[in-house]
C-alpha cells in the first residue's frame, strides 16, 4: 500500500509483512504513536527522536524488505569495500600521473596525461562504467559486469547462509578470512571494475589540481634553492616539490569524497553492486520512503565524518598549522 | 594612430589584451566554438525545428516496427537505438533539453548564491553566521543524493529535478562569493564610497559585485558541463519517470541491454555529454587565462 | 687585492634572451667578467641591469624561457652555458620545452658542482626555504648528499675517542695550535673530531667553559657495532651501505650528525639557541635568522664559490648590518670566492675587493673597490656615486631619463640615451672594454684611445 501526502513519513514504519486489517491496525496505531494528524515539520521531529533511538523503521525494494537497519548491516560494508578500493586506485594512480605530468611539462606525455585527465572530468561516471564494460567484459571478456560474486560458487558454503556472508557481510573478505581462494579470486574480479569507474571518475580532479599546483611550486624559490644545493632531480621533485603541492589537494579532499560518495550510487547501479547507494537507487524508483530517509541520512553522516576525519589528518600533517 | 569613435571606446586597450589573450590559447577558442555550435543546435530545435526538418522536437519518437538498434549507416549516420529511434535525431533534440535544463539550473543557483552571498557576508554578524551553516549543512551531503531526497519528497518531475539542483548548487556561489567579498569589503575605496555618502545597497552592488563577478562567471560556465553531467546522471539512474524524452542520460539506459552487440547505443548520447564538458571547461580556463592577471607575463 | 690570482669563474661575450608573451627582452648583452679565487667580487646595478640573471647563469638555474644566445661561462674550466648555446644555435626556433630538455641535462652534470664547488644565496631567505621541512634538515641536505663521509666521520671520532683523547686535544686547542691538533687527530685516527671542536671553539655566543666543557664531552659516545660497521662504509666510500636494513639505520644517524653540525654551523653564524632552532620551521623564525639559516646551507660543505643575490634587501638595516658582518668574518676564515650582487652601493663597500657595474646587460666598469669608488671612470659610476646619500652633505643628483626597454635595446652603448657626454659614435657602436691599469677597467669611449690614468 502506498501512503502519500502527510502520512508520508508512516510508511517507514509499516511493517510490510503485515497485510489486511492487521495493516490497518497498525496504521492507525501509528497514526496515534507519531502524531501524524500534525504539521510536516513536527513529524520529522519525531522521525528524527526515533532515529536517535535506534528505530530507523522499514524498507521494502525489490533488493531488500525489511528493518532498515538491518539493511544497513547488509549493505554499508560492500560500499565501504568498494569506496575504499576506489580511493586507494585514486590515490595510487592519480598522484603519480599528476607528478609526472607537471614534471614533463608540455612533453607528449603532458599533453597526453591532459587530454587523458580532461576527457575524463568530462565524462558522466556511468559513461565510464560502461566504456569499461565495453572493453574488458565485452571485448576482452575477462570480467564479469554483475554483482558481487559468482552465485554458484555460493552453494553449500557454511558461512554464507540466506544471502548474508559472515562475519564480515563482505563476500571479498570473508573469503579471505575463512581461506577460499577461489571465491575470493572472483570476488575480486567482480570489484576491480566498479572501484575502477570510481577511481577514474575522481582521479580527473586529482590530476588537475595536483598539476596546477605543482606547476607552482616548481616555479617557487625553494625548489629553485634546493636544486641550487646539487640535489639530484629525482629528490628535489619528490621531496621538496610534491609534499608542498599536495596541499591543495588535501584541501579539495572533502568534495573528492562528495564525488566519490556521489559516484558510488550510480557505479552500484549498474554493476548491480549490493550496496546502499544501489539501495538508494531502488529505494527511489519504488517510493519507498524508508530507504530514502535512513539513506540520505547514512550518506550525510558518512560525509561529514570522512571529511571531519580528513580535515584533521591533513591539518596535523601542514606544520603551517599549529593546534593550541 | 588612435582613432576617436566607437570602436575605439569598446574596444579598449585593455579589452583588446583580453581578447588577445584569449584568442591566443587555441583550445579555449575551440571550446568556445563547440559550445556555440551547442548553443545554436538548442536555439534551432527550440524556435525553428523545422529549420533542419524536425517534426518532433521536443520528444523522441520510437518506431517499434525495427526496434533492433541498428549500426552507423546512410540513414542514420548515428545508428539507431532501442526501440527504432534515430539517434542523430535523437541527440539532436536531446543538446537542447540538457543544455537548457543546465541553463535554468546553473542561471537561477548563481544568482540566488551570489545574493546570498554577497549579502549575507556584508553585513556581517549573525546574517553571516547563518549563512556559513545554511551551506555547511548543504555541503554536508553528496549533491545527487540530496537530489534524489527532494525529488522524493517533491515528487519525481523535471521541476523538481530542477529545484533540488538550484537548491544543491547555490551554496558554492555563495561560498565562492563570500571569499570575494570578504576581501573587497576591507579595502579602502568602500570606505571611501561610503564617506561619500553612497547607501549600502549601492556599496553591494555597484562595487563589490563587479569585482566578484569574473571569477564566478568563469565557474558558472563550466558548472554548466558539470551540471548536464549530474541531470543525464540523474536521468540515468532513472528519476524522471517518463520515457521518450529527449535527454542524453535518459537515451543511454536505452541501449543498456544491447550493450554487448550495440555499443553504440550507449557510447552516442555519452559522447556528446563529454564533448560538451571538455569545451566548457577548456572555455573556462581560458576566461581564467583572461581575468587572472599574473598568467598573462608568463610564458 | 687580485694580483696573481686566477679566476674561477670566466664570463666571456654573455649573451642571454629571455622569450615571453609580452616580447623578448636581451637581459644580457656581451658580458665580460672575472672573478678570482678568495675575492669578493660586488656587482652592482639597477633593477633589471640583469645582475641577478647573471648569478644564475653561473649556476646554471635559468627559467626555461631563458636562451643563450652567445657566449662562455666557465665554473672551474666547465663552460655551464655550452649545452644551451649549442640548442639555441641549432634550433630554428627557439622552444621552450626543448630547451628545458637541455636545461634538465644540465642539471643533472651540475648535481656535482652545486653544494660542493659552488652556492647561491637567494634574496628572500622566507621563500627560499621550504616551509615545511625543518631548517636544520635543509642544512644538512647539503652535506647528506655530497659528503656523508664528513658525517660518519664525526660520529665515528666521538664514539672512538676517549677521555684523555678529547683533553689533549683541548690542550692544542687553547694553544691555538690547529695544525697540531689536526696532525693529533690523524695520528690517532679520529679524523672528524677537529671538526667538530673548531666549530665549538670559534663560537662567540659562549664563554670558554661553556667550550671546553661541550669539547670534553665529545667522547665515548659508543655506537651500535651494527652501524658502526656502515658509517665505517660511509666514511671510506662517501656512499650508504647497500644492505637494506643497516641502509636506512646509518642514513639516520647520519641525519641525527647533519642536525648536529647545522646547529654547530648556526652556532658560528651568532644564531641564538641553535640546537631549539634546528628543529623549527622557517615561518618559525625571524628575517635574520632566516638568512642566517640560507647562509648555512650555503656554506657548510666549504664551496669555492658562493653567490649572494641581494642577500640584504629583504632585511631591515640593523640586521643587514649583522649580517655584513658576518660575512665579513666568513671572508676572513675561508677561503672561498664570493658574489655578492646589490642595487645598494654603500653594502657593496663594506664587503667587496673588487667592484663591477652593470647597465643594460653589461658590465660597464669593473674595478678594485676603491679605485671605482674613488675614481669613477664610466659616467654611469660616476652619476651612482654622486646619487648615494652619505654622511657628508652633497648634493643628490638623480640620473635623467630610464632604464632601456631591453626588448628593443638601444644602438651602440647602451647609456648613449641618458649618458651628458654622448658623443655620435656612442650611438652608433659598442664601446669595447679598456683597460686603465691595475686592473681597473671601462666600456667607454671616452677612454677607448686608451686613455691610462
């Protein structure tokens, strides 16, 4: 049943497996419980109270029915997986072709690394997730476009029971932990091309800035002092040049993360990854309030702690900055 | 020798090192010249469609007697992709609904910002205050799935895909406005306006805006690729819950099924989203080249 | 003063086009110039004479808009300039980026020459330093990568010495017997010990007790038989030792010595507190103590040759003075050559020997400090004396006119424009170079038939 208008909100906590005049019942119940018969704003309110208290109520998408909660269990772990592996990509390509690109500046290689970095800032990530596809599962066929795993490498497993896999809820590294090399090998193989789409879609920014920035610093004195000193290129580039045109870098980190977060919603959608951003996705396409309200939320918390995080780690690393 | 006139007075020196600057960087002008022809595609097919024989111009129409997509040829020197629609039709019609949808939401989202912004951070204090929470909380959540909580909660329409971007993008105008007017309201000649007499509303507007302007204008041209990139996300992902619309997202996810043996399909719309971000982003490091003046002694 | 010495440096017919956007200016025209071992040779000029240009070229640090068009300069018998001279002869069109190419070659043959025979010291010490590398590390960069034997060394003398060692030495060291200490250390092999004593003892900021006792403390600082066997390495080859672990356990002693010896160093420069100030920041520390730190790295692996590009603008006078004398000092303990390059004639009295002038990318007069000073010959020199203030009352005559576009430089001599005693061929050639005797030198033609004092 789909409740509209003011009643909006109640359709997170009607528990779906009810149906009939049980249904009613509860609805009613509910209705009296969170003061529907009053304003938008005083049922956010109380929306907002039951969250602080654990109850995020329930959602009900062709992935998952069912306490939200219980469908953030499921699902953060695989996103955070999958974030994570596309910061670590970001971090470990973008950087170095940044570098390399200031460094050769001009040089085919620059202007390939440009044309490179530019067509890619331009790219909807779902044009990069498909060009991807395009190349390693259409035509080369190496990798697979769907899901997390293989689902018949998935019978008879001991842990892995009604589609949850423990203790980790993460196939890649459950796999690992209990030992099963082949399961983890497919996981894998299943992870490299959503992390990758991710990756390519944020590095276009990494490359940019760390390009202009080091385009700076090396016209600085204190790169010019520190060749003066007879240091070899290599060490003037990578110890005096790069760490001080990393700043800006770190300072754009926090919108970095708002991409990332934002590309992990539709790189799930179309690997079919099983994480919340795929959650969001069919959480919207079937009005169901539920995935909408506790996913926003999960989205805005991961956001503001992340950069929180972030913002410090950096901060600690400029000894610009002195706390106290 | 200098000649009195007209020409001379638009024209002035340093409007003429602008434009020689600019023009000297041949990517920018490339961008400029692809986002003109852009401009010019969305104008034609939104006033005069049948200038280039469109019947249809504001929907994209299916022929479900050869639903198969089919590849490049004389017909359709694009392919055709699910169910029997012409793709150079379709991305012809498809430019215009992204770049006015990006237009309507960039346009509006700057000056609510710029307003705001410029304000706001003038006045100081507690205005200020609010302020800086107000784009705190906004920026505290990934745009697209702020997005995706107020079509909800608005209803899943082009309007409202529209509004929540405006209400997602104003923040960054309003930041980026901030900065500039942070640092043109402590120098010296906005003292000297005021002495004069001059009505905040004046000192705002007719002094701290031009300055703050170029820079923001720079960003606004080349959010208008980011944005068409969010809105064919959106669309992508499936918001907009009509079909046959004319966007390059929506024509995308069309071709999905066929991707093994069609690639086209998916690859088309794409491409013309990226070759129009690539243009407004090079057109926009070429305005930066413009307004920035220590890049222009440089070699 | 510079009688039967010889140059280090040779600057022969210098030619030096900087292409940019805005046009190509010939920063330097034909410069002719010599600078002897152990001199101080001042350079002065106006702002963009090119004097500052000239220091790099030396050193090889051009931007790579920055063509050799002509000429010699030779570091010790190396022509740095060759390999630029020879790209821009050849090119068709001079590029940017291929010249880069070539300047990055010569970076990489000059990594032998710069910290070791030659330095530069830069005119704003906030921006030559790396703000977010502590200074004493920067110090020590130089000796890390051209003479990590030296530090080994060190560290191996005070863990070998012993207590009767280290107070015999002290003994040749309130003798002032430095030769004997030195032949001491050998004999015993502790070579690195002298070092640091002599850097302890010629400080000023502390009374001899202070001294003797810090001396006295420098032995039986026993070290990890492991590392000692890799700064023994180190100390014979001038490399680190190739095994993986014991490579970076000897590189971080070494780095602990660097530290060591860039506070001894700071500790001789007058810098207060120079153990606390190693391990600061730049943005930590004040404009003369900056300096003071730049002056360190440049000097602590004893080069040949320092280059000081207005080391005094930036600093307000009372520091300036401070490190005048400084420098002054340094003059009279080493024996290295110096540069200093100033628009600020009064400094340039206090420090040089000899005095050159630049106009417009030429050096128009070149001579021992006081025959310049005294006796200006070139009209240029003469209307820059009579334009410094000084403690006599004169009268403040400015110079007429301006500093030549150098994008479209003017025919014949360079100062014909603003020059009283222009004659017509002043407009129509270049003066060469005449000497006056004991080497005091003009481009003039007032004196080309070889006018002699």
């Amino acid at each position: 049943m789909h409740v509209g208008g003011v009643y909006k909100l109640i359709a997170v906590y009607i528990n779906p497996r009810l149906t009939g005049a049980a249904r009613q019942q509860q609805i009613q119940m509910l209705i009296q419980k969170f003061h529907l018969n009053q304003p938008i704003y005083v049922q956010y309110f109380y929306w907002l109270a039951s969250v602080l208290q654990g109850n995020l109520g329930y959602t009900n998408t062709p992935i998952f029915s069912g306490p939200v909660t219980q469908a953030i269990a499921l699902f953060f772990p695989n996103t955070a997986l999958l974030a994570v592996l596309g910061g670590i990509l970001t971090w470990v390509l973008g950087i170095p072709l940044g570098t390399w690109s200031a460094v050769r500046r001009d040089k085919p290689d620059d202007v390939a690394i440009r044309v490179f970095s530019y067509t890619l800032y331009g790219m909807p990530i779902y044009l990069i997730a498909v060009i991807l596809i395009i190349i390693f599962a259409v035509w080369l066929k190496v990798l697979p476009i769907s899901g997390t795993v293989n689902p018949s490498l998935l019978v008879g497993l001991p842990w892995y029971r009604n589609g949850i896999s423990y203790p980790t809820h993460v196939l890649l590294i459950d796999a690992l932990i209990h030992g099963d090399w082949y399961i983890a090998l497919d996981a894998l193989k299943h992870i490299i091309l959503p992390s990758l789409t991710i990756a390519l879609a944020v590095m276009a920014g990494v490359i940019n800035i760390l390009r202009a920035s080091m385009l700076e610093v090396l016209e600085q004195d204190y790169v010019r002092f520190a060749r003066s000193k007879g240091l070899p290129e290599r060490i003037v580039i990578n110890k005096h040049a790069r760490p001080t045109a990393m700043f800006p870098v770190y300072t754009n980190f926090a919108y970095t993360v708002a991409g990332l977060l934002g590309g992990v919603v539709i790189v799930e959608t179309v690997f079919n990854y099983p994480g919340i951003g795929y959650w969001l996705t069919q959480s919207m396409l079937n009005n169901d309030m539920g995935g909408i309200m506790a996913g926003t939320l999960l989205f805005g918390i991961i956001f503001v702690t992340t950069s929180l995080v972030l913002d410090i780690v950096f901060a600690l690393k400029d000894p610009r900055v002195r706390l106290g | 020798m200098a000649k009195g006139g007209l020409t001379s007075r638009i024209l002035t020196p340093e409007r003429k090192l602008s434009l020689q600057v600019f023009f000297s960087n041949k990517l920018a002008v490339v961008g400029l010249v692809i986002v003109l022809a852009y401009v010019a595609d969305a104008l034609i097919v939104q006033f005069a469609p049948w200038l280039i024989g469109l019947k249809h111009p504001f929907e994209v129409i299916p022929d479900y007697s050869n639903p198969v997509p089919q590849p490049p040829s004389w017909k359709h020197p694009f392919g055709t992709t699910y169910p029997g629609i012409d793709l150079l039709r379709a991305v012809i019609k498809a430019i215009r609904l992204d770049l006015g949808l990006s237009v309507v939401v960039v346009v509006p989202g700057a000056l609510l910002g710029i307003v705001i912004g410029i304000v706001a951070t003038y006045f100081g204090g507690w205005i200020d205050d609010v302020l800086m929470r107000l784009t705190d909380i906004f920026f505290s959540v990934p745009y697209l799935v702020l997005a995706i909580a107020i079509g909800y909660a608005l209803g899943r329409t082009i309007t409202s895909m529209v509004i929540a971007l405006i209400i997602v993008w104003w923040p960054l105008y309003a930041r980026y406005t901030r900065s500039v007017t942070l640092q043109v309201k402590e120098l010296t000649f906005i003292e000297a306006a005021r002495a004069a007499g001059a009505s905040n509303y004046k000192i705002m507007f007719r002094h701290i805006l031009p300055n703050a302007l170029p820079p923001v204008l720079v960003q606004m041209s080349m959010d208008l690729g980011t944005i068409m990139i969010v809105i064919s996300g959106l669309a992508f992902i499936g918001f907009l819950p009509v079909a046959n619309i004319p966007e390059l997202g929506y024509l995308t996810t069309l071709g999905l099924n066929y991707i093994n043996t069609a690639p086209w399909t998916v690859l088309v719309p794409g491409v013309f989203i990226v070759i129009f971000a690539v243009s407004v982003y090079l057109l926009g490091m070429g305005l930066m080249d413009v307004i920035n003046p220590r890049r222009r002694s440089s070699l | 003063m510079s009688g039967g010495r010889e140059p280090i440096v040779t600057v022969r017919n210098l030619r030096l086009w900087y292409y940019t956007r805005r046009g190509v200016y010939k920063a330097l025209n034909g410069v002719d110039l010599e600078v002897m071992r152990g001199e101080v040779l001042g350079v002065a000029g106006e702002s963009g004479c090119g004097k500052s240009t000239l220091g790099l070229t030396i050193m090889g640090l051009l931007p790579r808009n920055a063509a050799i068009v002509d000429g010699e300069v030779l570091l010790d018998g190396f022509d740095v300039v060759k390999p630029l001279r020879e790209y821009y002869k050849k090119a068709k069109r001079f590029r940017p980026d291929k010249n880069e190419d070539v300047l990055k070659r010569l970076h990489k043959e000059m990594t032998r020459i710069r910290g070791v025979k030659v330095t530069m010291v830069f005119q704003e010490p906030m921006t030559a330093l790396n703000p977010v590398m502590p200074v004493g590390y920067q110090i020590a960069e130089v000796l890390l990568q051209h003479n990590m034997s030296l530090l080994a060394k060190r560290r191996l003398a005070r863990a070998k010495a012993t207590k009767d060692d280290v107070k015999e030495a002290l003994n040749f060291l309130r003798a002032n017997d430095y030769a004997g200490l030195i032949e001491y250390v050998k004999a015993k092999g502790l070579e690195g010990l002298e070092d640091q004593m002599l850097a302890i003892w010629r400080r000023r900021d502390l009374h001899d007790l202070v001294k003797e006792i810090r001396i006295l403390n420098m032995c039986c600082d026993p070290v990890n038989p492991i590392i000692e066997s890799g700064l023994k390495y180190t100390a014979r080859t001038n490399k680190l030792p190739a095994a993986p672990v014991i490579r970076q356990l000897v590189r971080r002693e070494l780095v602990k010595e660097g530290y060591r010896k860039a506070a001894e160093f700071l500790g001789l420069l007058d810098m207060p507190e120079p153990e606390k100030v190693v391990r600061m920041y730049p943005h930590e520390l004040s404009g003369g103590m900056r300096q003071r730190v730049v002056i360190a790295t440049a000097m602590i692996n004893n080069p040949e040759l320092v280059i000081l590009d207005e080391p005094t603008s930036a600093l307000d006078v009372t520091v300036q003075a401070s490190i005048l004398e400084l420098l002054n000092e340094l003059k009279q303990q080493t024996n290295a050559a110096f540069i200093f390059i100033s628009h600020d004639l009064s400094v340039l009295y206090q420090v040089s020997d000899r005095i050159a002038i630049m106009y417009a990318g030429k050096v128009v007069e070149v001579g021992p400090r006081d025959a310049v000073f005294k006796e200006p010959k070139h009209p240029y020199t003469q209307m820059l004396m009579e334009a410094v203030p000084t403690l006599e009352p004169h009268e403040l005559k400015g110079i007429k006119g301006e500093v030549p576009d150098l994008r479209n430089p003017p025919k014949g001599c360079m100062f014909h424009p603003r020059c009283p005693y222009a004659m017509p061929i002043c407009r129509e050639r270049e003066p060469p170079m005449v000497d006056l005797g004991n080497g005091h030198r003009v481009s003039c033609w007032l004196y080309s038939g070889g006018e002699r004092k």
